[in-house]
C-alpha cells in the first residue's frame, strides 16, 4: 500500500491541527494568554481526530504509529517556524529515526490478517 497524497496530506493535516490545538492550551496555560484559546485550540484537536480517520491504513493502531512519526517531524518545523527555535542535528537525526520508523510500519508487508 503505497503512501500517496492523500494519506501523507492527512497525516500532515493532522499533525497540524493536533500541534495547534495543543499549543492553544499551552498558551493558556504557561504564556497567559486568554481562555479564549481554548475554543480554536479544542476544534483543532476535534479536526485532528477527525483526520487520523481518513487515513488509508485498514487498523487504528497503526494508524497511530505511523502518525507518530510524522507528528515528531512536525513538531520541529512547528518548533522553528512558530516559535523561533532552530531544531539541532540531534532533534533531526531524532526525527529521522522516527520517520524511518513510520516508514516501516507503514510499507511492512503483511499477513491477510491486520
């Protein structure tokens, strides 16, 4: 099963949405900023589950994982293109790792049975 557009947009949209509304409530939480984070920040978490269900894989579960390693990758970009921190080699040979990772549950041949 071959990773295609749709599947990458999908888990890369919800990536997105979950560092998003996460990061709403971080804001509310630990920079003081007003509740009224929350409201985008639990629809973006409400789009994010809604989007790891579209994804192309048959099981939930390793929907999750794969998703796990795009959401590490994200997380960087999010780290140094939102809040200014240029992620280090060790952070992109982390991420690296991850996605290979991702890579292998995702294209691992399997048995009829999920």
């Amino acid at each position: 099963m071959p990773l295609g557009l749709g599947s990458a947009a999908v888990f890369v949209g919800a990536a997105i949405a979950e560092i998003a509304g996460c990061f709403a409530f971080w804001a509310w939480l630990r920079m003081g900023k007003s509740v009224v984070w929350l409201l985008p920040g639990a629809a973006s978490l409400l789009l994010f589950a809604f989007l790891l269900t579209l994804a192309d894989t048959p099981v939930a579960g390793r929907t999750y994982a794969v998703y796990g390693g795009i959401y590490i990758a994200a997380s960087l970009a999010w780290l140094w293109l939102v809040e200014g921190v240029r992620p280090d080699r060790w952070d992109a040979v982390g991420a690296a790792i991850c996605l290979i990772g991702a890579a292998v549950i995702f294209y691992g041949p399997r048995d009829a049975i999920p």
